[in-house]
C-alpha cells in the first residue's frame, strides 16, 4: 500500500470485500486469513504453485481485482505470489486476455499481477525478475467458463501466438486462476515451438478437479 492509498483509507475508508469491516478494500486480518497459503499444483506436464484454492473469498478477491478495479486487492495479491517465486525465476510471462476482456477493463489482469510480483521480490528479496509480454490471441475463442475440461482444450489449442522473438531460456508462466490448465498448456507450447522453455507457473487461485472438489466437500 503506498502513501496515498494510506491517506485515502484514512479520509475515505472502505469496507473490506470479504468481511465488510471499515479500512481499506481488504483488511490485514483477511489477509492473514485467505493470502498466506501456498499450495503446489500439478496440470499436465507442469508443475506449479497457487495461494489458495478458488473458493468464495477467492472468487470475491479476483472479482473485485479484475471487474471493479481494486488495485490495493491486485497488490496483496501480487504480495502473496511474490513470496512463491521460486529462486530460479528470473522471467515471468503472463497469460494474455482475449481482445474483448482488455477493451472492458482497460488492463490485462495477469501482466498486472507480474508486474506487482516482479516489484514485491525485487523490494523485499533484492533481485530482479523480468516481466515478458510475450503471448497474444491469435483467433477468437470461446468463453472457458462455459466448457468442460475436454471443450476447454480443445477451444485454446492453437491459439496463442508469439508476440516478440527474445532469448529467453527459461520463463515462469503467471495468471490470476488456473482451472484445468488449458491455458498455461497453450501458453508452454507457443514457448516451446520458439525455443523457450517453461519451468512452471503461478496462479492466485488454483480451481480443484472435479473429483477433488467432491473429496474436499465430503471432507467438512
């Protein structure tokens, strides 16, 4: 949170998205409670780590980040994926946004957060990690929300494109979310046919498989 932000939580407080307490957009206690985790993903090929499972406190914070602008969340998000960069990044490469998206919200959600991630490691770790806006839509493709995990698949293969030839030898990739991990396959096959390797990824949120979510509600 920077100075001005201070300030303005101060003249103008707001309500925490999550428990609705006077102060700011999201207050220190949920972030304790709902951004400190750290969790190891696996989709396909790949390997990765996510704060948190996409539950209704994730659903909320992403929403909030990416529909309504809330751009303390965006940082306090990027503050807990900071702290999941593994040693060896040194790139980190976000997921693109479809033409429609960016033209709604004027940003692109995942280049935010690597942005923010890069500026958290090089304060607080003293190293620097290179954010590459590498990948880009290269046709229309349907909204994944929608699809099943085999529809999901289908719908982005082929569809990125390199946006810039850079050398590169090895990237991370970075989104708010990985569901399936249809995309971050996508993503690690335009890099790959460029010659540029893919380590792994980071995720805000990681949505559980359909056989683990019935696991985890039977578990409660």
């Amino acid at each position: 949170m920077d100075l001005l932000e201070d300030f303005l939580n101060l003249v103008l407080p707001s309500r925490c998205v999550l428990c609705r307490d006077l102060g700011s957009p999201i207050c220190k206690r949920c972030c304790a409670q709902h951004l400190a985790g750290q969790r190891v993903v696996n989709r396909f090929d790949l390997s990765g780590f996510a704060v948190c499972e996409y539950d209704s406190k994730a659903q909320i914070l992403i929403h909030e980040f990416k529909e309504n602008h809330q751009t303390q969340i965006a940082m306090e998000m990027a503050k807990s994926i900071a702290k999941l960069v593994p040693d060896s990044c040194r790139i980190l490469v976000p997921i693109p946004s479809k033409e429609s998206s960016f033209h709604d919200r004027g940003f692109v959600p995942a280049k935010l957060l690597a942005l923010s991630v890069s500026s958290q490691v090089a304060r607080h770790q003293g190293r620097f990690i290179q954010v590459l806006d590498l990948l880009s839509y290269q046709r229309l493709v349907l909204d994944q929300a929608a699809l099943s995990g085999h529809d999901r698949r289908n719908n982005l293969n082929g569809a990125f494109r390199l946006k810039a030839k850079v050398k590169a030898h090895q990237v991370w990739l970075i989104d708010d979310v990985v569901t399936t991990g249809a995309t971050v396959r996508e993503a690690k096959r335009c890099l790959v046919e460029a010659g540029i390797g893919v380590a792994g990824f980071l995720s805000f949120a990681e949505t559980l498989p359909k056989n683990q979510q019935k696991r985890h509600a039977k578990s409660f």
